[in-house]
C-alpha cells in the first residue's frame, strides 16, 4: 500500500469529539516518549504530520489523521511518565479507556515498545487491560536504530516471552526505526490488509485495491 495523502484532521478531547466513525482506525499508542508521532511520521513519509517532541506527555489528545481519504490513524498520549499532575494523568487514562473501550470502528491498537530496553510490567499490564476489554492489538518495537541489532532483536524476544505467561495467542509484531524506516513496508501491508477485511465484513463500501 502507498499512502497517497496523509492530512491531520481534528484533536479531541474525548471520544465523543471523535470524526464520525465511518472508516476503519488504527490507534498508536505507548509509554510516553516511546516515538508514536516520529513513527506516524515515517509511515506517512510526512515529517510534521505529528508533533515530536523530546518532552514526554507531548500529545495530550486524541490526534486523528486521515489517510488516503479511507481510513484513519490516531495518535494516543502516550500512558506512564510524563511531567503532570496527578489528576491530569487521571483525565488521560479515563479519555484514553473511554476511546478504546467504545471507538465502533477501531480495528487494532498498535502498542509501542522500546526495543531497547528489557520488558516493562507497565507496558505488560496495558497489554492486560486491552485483553480484559477484548480490544484487538499488535506490537510495535520502537528505535531499532539506536541498539544493535542482535539487542533489539533480544528485547523483543524477551518482551514476547513474558507475554506468552498470560496469552495463549501472540498477535504480530513489528521491528521498525523511523530513520531508518524499517518496517515501513509491513506495517502498511498489514493496514491494507485489515482494510480489506474491515470491508469484507461491511464495515465501509469499498477499499480501493490499490490503497
């Protein structure tokens, strides 16, 4: 798949402030600082389609992006650190549930993993609520270009190791660096394909076969 047009579409502060949900969505999403808005960024091919910033807790809402006039992508805040009160942590996982929980035309949440690091009980648990909630989901390692590759390749395996202790199905993951944009490829691949199957069941008209 190619992504022909890419464009930011609205920020909403709750899921009732949401586009109508008229199209399949693909909902990014992570610990905070984990690189959701530099990956958008790569997998449109577009550098400032997403707000990067250094800073965790950057993006504080529910970021839509429409693509190819067919379907979205969402940028999520990221869950964990980030440098805010108490209460406005509570207000994003109470957004950030709410979304999920209830979002019609939500077909999976990409979950963001640092490849770089050992597997975090806070990225495991948020995998665990998405398993209570029966949300559909996949992984995606992140900053494959600032390790080795035999060490992101050992992270990962370890991450999906822990995983195995709670899941009986293990849902595909991907390796990506927005440098050097590896994974590009199978990730929009693998969107046309749950593009397709959203439409085979009625979930929209038509998905173009070459979108």
């Amino acid at each position: 798949m190619e992504i022909l047009t890419a464009k930011y579409l609205i920020s909403s502060p709750n899921v009732e402030g949401c586009p109508k949900p008229d199209k399949p969505e693909y909902a990014f999403i992570g610990r905070s600082n984990v690189g959701k808005s530099s990956l958008i960024n790569m997998l449109t091919k577009q550098s400032k389609l997403a707000k990067t910033s250094g800073t965790p807790g950057k993006t504080q809402m529910i970021n839509h992006f429409i693509i190819n006039n067919l379907f979205y992508i969402v940028d999520l805040p990221g869950y964990g650190f980030a440098k805010v009160s108490i209460a406005q942590r509570a207000s994003w996982e109470k957004m950030i549930s709410n979304y999920i929980k209830t979002r019609t035309n939500l077909v999976t949440v990409f979950v963001l993993i640092d490849c770089r690091i050992q597997p975090q009980e806070i990225d495991l648990q948020f995998l665990k609520k998405l398993g209570e909630w029966g949300i559909p989901f996949n992984i995606i390692f992140t900053k494959a270009d600032k390790t080795t590759q035999r060490e992101a390749a050992k992270n990962a395996k370890m991450f999906i190791e822990e995983m195995k202790k709670d899941w009986e199905y293990i849902p595909r993951s991907f390796m990506t660096s927005a440098i050097k944009f590896l994974g590009r490829k199978e990730i929009l691949s693998y969107i046309k394909e749950m593009n397709e199957d959203y439409a085979n069941k009625g979930g929209i008209e038509e998905i173009a076969s070459d979108s």
